[in-house]
C-alpha cells in the first residue's frame, strides 16, 4: 500500500512540476566507455517511475507466489492435524471399549501430527501394553521420549505404569524410586509409588512416604486408615521373619511415640507375639492396650488374641478383664470377654470359674466360635461331669453341621485354640 502511494504521489508531482519545466526541461547526459545517452529531466523521471513501477511489480509477484506456497502446505499441514486428532479421539473411544488393537492402530498412525504427540504415543504404548504387545509398547515410549526431551515426567509416569502391568516389580521399583527424587509431593507420582511398593513388599519405603500421602492424596479417612494397617502388618510380619522374635522387640522399642500409641500396631504385635510363642512379651503389651483401648472394632480385636494367651498364674490382666466385663453392656463385646476369660481360667486350672464364662458364650448362639464347644467340653471333663461334656459336644456337632449348611459363623474366622492340660488346682 505504501509503495503504490509512493508511485503515485512522484506521477502527481511530475504532473504539477511538468508544466513548469517545459520550457524549461533542461538536459541529461549519461555516459558510458561506449554510449552516451541524453535526456531531458522529466524523461529521466518518468523513466525512474517506471523502473520503481517494475521492480514493485516483481517483487508483488514473488511475495504471493511464496504466501502461495506456505498457504498449500499449511493446507496439508492442517488437514494431517485434524485427521490425526480425529483418530485420536476414536481411538480414545476404542480404548474406553477395550478394542485395544484399534485403539493403538488409530492412536499411534499419525502421532506425529497431533497437536499433542508425545500423549498420543503414551497412549498408543497404553494401548499396546493392555494387548500384551510389549515390543510395540516399548517402540512407542521411546519416541515419546525423543519428542519429550528433558520435560520426561508424563513419559516416566508411563513408563512406570507398563513395567508394573508387565509385572517387572525390580524395575518399577527403580523407576519410581527416580520420579519420587525428581517430582516427590506429584500426586501421581506418589500414587503409582503406594501401588508399587504395595506390591513389592516395600513396606519400610511405604513407611517413609505415608506422610506425603496422607497430605497430598485425597484419599478417604477408610482407605488411609487400610493403607496405614497395611503398613503396620507389613512391618511387623517383615522384621518377625528377618530377625525373629528378638529383632521384632528391637524394632518395637526404636519405634517413635507415634506408632507405641497405635491401638491397631500394638494389637499386631500382641498376635505376632503369641504366634512366635513370646507369650510373657505379648501379655505385657496386651496389659498396656487393654487400659487405653476405647473403640469396639479395637477392643473386639485385641480380645480375640487373648484367648491364644498362656498364662502361668493368676493376674492383672484377668482382673482388668473382669472389671470391664461388669461395666459392659454391648452383648458381641460381653461374649468376647467371656470367652477371653474363660479361655484364660482354664489355661490356669480354674475351671469352676471357666464354667460360667463359657456356658455366658454358650448362651449366644448367633455369636459363637466351634472351639467354645471344644473348651466348655474339656472344662467338664476336667469337672469330673462327664455327661454335661457330651451333651456340649453334641451341641457342636449340630453348629458345625449347620455351619455346613451355609450357616457360618457371624463371628470372627474361627482358629482352633489347643487346650493344654494344666493341672487342676
């Protein structure tokens, strides 16, 4: 626009300025080894109108031959995006239907020319992984990660997923160990790290890391509370394997505060004790908790364990039981304190009084356990009636033949308790 204004303002004063000159045109020489060339001044500037004229109209010429060209290729160009954001979504589509074949045929055709490549074959590999084509899976990240170049996260992260789906556990293992130094408070990054570790045993590391997923994931007050039992159970069962019952009672003591006033790690320990045969350790630390336990579910728990208890002589503990008992009033909870105790007299020959906790069990039908019929029968022995100890065992015969019969038990899973053969005092 600014040429042609040029042009046309040097005509429109040519126009003016010609008249004037006419009578006075004066004279223009350009001379050359071999030619000389003369000229009027009004000649000279219309022939340098002229020539500007030309060379705009060259260069017009060659400008829109070029916008014709880059408007052709950014046709095609525009034409290969839409196609491939097209097959990407069906391809989304594919995968939502699990036709995981199609859905990396479509996905991953013409990656390279989404707007999003590297996704494109992050998907692509996802797809390939869930119809166990490994090779193809792999293929696709590592073009992923020449497209993604140092900003990798989003390709680890999936990188990471389809090692644990190949179930490759040392090497997801490894991979997320990396991405939790690179990005540690990502909530993806510590969400594939529970489900890793999970799987791999890993429980010190999850230890270590439940802080960051207590406040960066949103999980429920349920699934944090499941996650933190799984902890604690993996913990525990880790060191009463590796280092016995000695290292278990070392770990136990390094633990911070936090963990000695966990209901649920304490009663752990008190199950893990007893089946290790400790039984003086797991009375110590099932008399603590008995004091401090206030929830049902804990106290159920706990009670459930102290049946398995050996005790060798009278003590605190069944006099805390006993004192409890008289102030409960919830039936399932007053069962389980019967049973606790009566379990216990026995073990320390006092069978009269374990009489009348298990005949209180004996009583609720809806909440016993097969061996309450094994315990109240040789407690009848031990009492010298013989004919009460059949008639128990007959009783429990029929609960286990209509536990047969899809009746089970709406208790806890029942676990056979040995009866010792203690001597009656």
């Amino acid at each position: 626009m600014f040429k042609i204004l040029f042009l046309m303002l040097i005509l429109l004063a040519g126009l003016i300025a010609g008249p004037y000159l006419s009578g006075k045109q004066g004279y223009v020489l350009i001379s050359t080894s071999s030619h000389n060339i003369e000229m009027t001044i009004p000649t000279l500037v219309i022939f340098f109108v002229l020539a500007l004229a030309a060379v705009y109209t060259v260069e017009t010429v060659i400008s829109r031959f070029c916008r014709l060209n880059k408007s052709t290729y950014g046709w095609f160009s525009r034409r290969k995006r839409l196609k491939a954001e097209k097959q990407t979504l069906a391809g989304l589509i594919k995968m939502d239907e699990g036709d995981y074949a199609k859905a990396e045929k479509l996905i991953g055709k013409n990656a390279k020319h989404a707007s999003e490549p590297v996704l494109n074959f992050i998907k692509a590999a996802e797809a390939a992984q869930q119809k166990g084509d490994e090779f193809s899976a792999n293929k696709y990240l590592i073009e992923a990660t020449k497209l993604a170049g140092n900003d990798n996260l989003v390709v680890e992260l999936a990188r990471t997923r389809i090692l644990l789906q190949q179930s490759k556990l040392s090497a997801a293992r490894s991979s997320i160990d990396s991405l939790l130094l690179i990005a540690p408070y990502n909530p993806e990054v510590l969400r594939l790290a529970v489900d890793i570790y999970l799987q791999s045993k890993a429980y010190t590391s999850l230890d270590e890391l439940f802080g960051r997923v207590e406040n960066k994931l949103n999980y429920s007050p349920e699934k944090l509370s499941q996650l933190r039992h799984q902890i604690e159970d993996g913990l525990q069962d880790e060191k009463l394997n590796e280092d016995g019952v000695d290292g278990l009672l070392a770990w136990w003591e390094a633990q911070p505060r936090k963990r000695h006033n966990d209901i649920y790690a304490k009663i752990g320990m008190v199950k893990r004790l007893i089946a290790a045969n400790d039984h003086d350790s797991a009375y110590d630390i099932a008399l603590e908790t008995i004091k401090k336990v206030d929830k049902k579910a804990d106290r159920l728990a706990l009670l459930q364990q102290l049946p398995h208890l050996q005790l060798e002589n009278d003590s605190k503990l069944i006099k805390i039981l006993e004192k409890q008992l008289r102030n409960e009033n919830d039936s399932e909870l007053k069962v389980a304190y019967n049973r606790a105790l009566g379990y216990l007299d026995v073990r320390l020959g006092e069978f009269e009084s374990a009489k009348t906790y298990l005949n209180n069990v004996l009583s609720e039908p809806h909440l016993l356990k097969s061996s309450d019929f094994t315990m109240a029968a040789y407690t009848y022995e031990q009492l010298k009636d013989p004919a009460s100890a059949e008639k128990v065992r007959k009783q429990g015969l029929q609960y286990v033949m209509k536990s047969q019969q899809g009746k089970t038990e709406p208790a806890t899973t029942t676990t056979s308790v040995a009866v010792p053969n203690n001597k009656q005092k």
